[in-house]
C-alpha cells in the first residue's frame, strides 16, 4: 500500500502504514483514537473513518482491555500487545466476555 512520490522517488506510506507506525513507534503500550488522530494531524472522526471499513488494518488492531485515565478506548497493534502487555492483560483479554470492537466506535 506504499506509494511513490512522483517527484522524489520515495515510497510514501499509507495511511494503514501510518497508524501502524504511530502505534509501534510509541514508547506507550497503547494510544487513544485522539492521541493517533493528533500524531497523524488528523481528527478523530476521519481516523475512524479510515479504519472501519479496512479489514486488513482492523485485523492488525487491538483494542486494549484497559481504558485511558479519562475513560477512552486505548489501541494497539496485535503484535505489540502480545511482545509488551502484561500477563494481567493478556489474561484479562483472553477470559474477557464481552469485548468491545472497532464497530463500537463512533
């Protein structure tokens, strides 16, 4: 999904790129829908745009099972959640019973 610019000659990375990117990069476990939407120069509604309808982005996706000091879903990348997250986590997410998913989100 990498593009090239015309000009220079250099991949350009997608916006699916991109997200990814933000989420891995981060020394944090986990960022809020406005916390990527702002490292991307975006606003939340249109990064929830972006991501609901692709289903090869969503299914590199998580939703953390914690929340956010101010009670908003945290994300991650599947990959970063199972090298970073804590066995409390993990456990949480693997017993959870009603799990929130991407189509929750507004």
């Amino acid at each position: 999904m990498s593009t090239f610019n015309s000009v220079l000659g250099e991949p350009v990375m997608g916006l699916d790129q991109r997200i990814i990117a933000v989420l891995e990069d981060t020394h944090l476990d986990s960022l809020t829908i406005k916390q990527i939407a702002q490292s991307l120069d975006l606003d939340e509604r249109s990064l929830v745009r972006a991501i609901k309808p692709d289903q090869d982005l969503r299914s590199l996706l998580k939703i953390y099972p914690g929340r956010s000091a101010d009670g908003e879903l945290l994300l991650t990348t599947k990959k970063k959640f199972y090298r970073t997250a804590s066995l409390t986590y993990q456990l949480a997410d693997l017993f959870a019973s009603h799990r929130i998913s991407l189509d929750d989100v507004v």
